[in-house]
C-alpha cells in the first residue's frame, strides 16, 4: 500500500536554521544600539542648546553690568642698600 503523494509528505518541513537564530540576535542587538545611539543624540542636541542659552544669557548679563576697575596698587620703593 503507498501512500498519497502530498506536498506535506513529499517535502519534509524545512528545520530552523542555526543562522536564523543568530539573525534574530543581530537584529536585536542592532536594535539596541541604534536605540541607545538615539537616545544619545538626542541628549546632546539637548544639552548643546541648554549650554548655549546658558552663555548667552551670561553674556548678556555681562555686557550689562559696567566694568569696574581696581585701583592701581602704589608702587614699592626699592630698599637702598
């Protein structure tokens, strides 16, 4: 007695891949990093313009206040010997 011929019997399930495990591994962690490199840009853009309003606003407070200067200190004769 034979069988029917079916295309599942006459083609054996394909087995996972080692391969395919370790694609899905790359393609996690390559998820991971580009996630991280994300949030790491975005982090500095933010912080640069923190740091630049921060100048600027010192800048202007320091073109604002008038300069004052020190007196001159008197000068020392030099000791006769």
């Amino acid at each position: 007695m034979t069988k029917a011929i079916t295309k599942h019997n006459l083609f054996p399930p394909e087995k996972p891949k080692a391969a395919s495990r370790a694609d899905v591994t790359d393609a996690s962690a390559r998820a991971i990093m580009e996630a991280e490199v994300t949030r790491r840009d975005a982090k500095t853009a933010r912080l640069r313009q923190l740091r630049l309003d921060q100048q600027a606003a010192d800048d202007l407070l320091a073109s604002q206040q008038p300069v004052v200067k020190k007196p001159a200190r008197a000068k020392s004769k030099p000791a006769a010997s």
